[in-house]
C-alpha cells in the first residue's frame, strides 16, 4: 500500500495491493519460505513475486510482494478443487 494507505495503480492501469511476505504467507495458511519457494518452482498457478526494492549484489531483489488479486484467485482455485473432490466422494 502507499502512504495513503490506497492499493497501488500498477503499469496495467487496474488498481491492485501488494502483499509483503508476511500477509502473503498469512493468506496461503501460514506457508514458510521454504514451501513458497517450492510451489513456484512446481506449481505453474502459483501466485508470481514481484520484485519491489532495489536490487541487491547478489542479484535478488531487497524486498518482494504478491499482487493480491492474484493470490485470491489461487486460494478461490484450491478451494474449489477441495469442494470439487469433497462432492465427488461418496457419503
């Protein structure tokens, strides 16, 4: 968020926030960064990081974020796939 507090209006044009880690990994369950960093590199619908601090010697960025929108609509996707195989099992 920027410092009025509003989503940030990316290069798209649509307004979108940025989730830090922290809310991030908050949204997906408490994931840690070990499990984000195998899910992006296994699970092509896994949510992308965006780079948003400076980047660093090494050649990775200072800070990252997730866009928000794109994280719902991950968790939207698990859960339907959860009440899909819910409903598919006999009672």
């Amino acid at each position: 968020m920027n410092d009025a507090n509003q989503p940030l209006t990316l290069i798209t044009g649509t307004a979108d926030a940025l989730l830090e880690f922290e809310v991030f990994s908050a949204r997906l369950g408490g994931l840690s960064k070990t499990r984000i960093d195998e899910l992006e590199k296994t699970d092509p619908n896994f949510p992308k990081r965006i780079a948003i601090g400076q980047i660093r010697a090494n050649g990775r960025p200072a800070r990252v974020a997730w866009l928000e929108s794109e994280v719902s609509a991950y968790v939207r996707d698990l859960v339907a796939k959860a009440r899909s195989r819910d409903t598919q099992q006999p009672a």
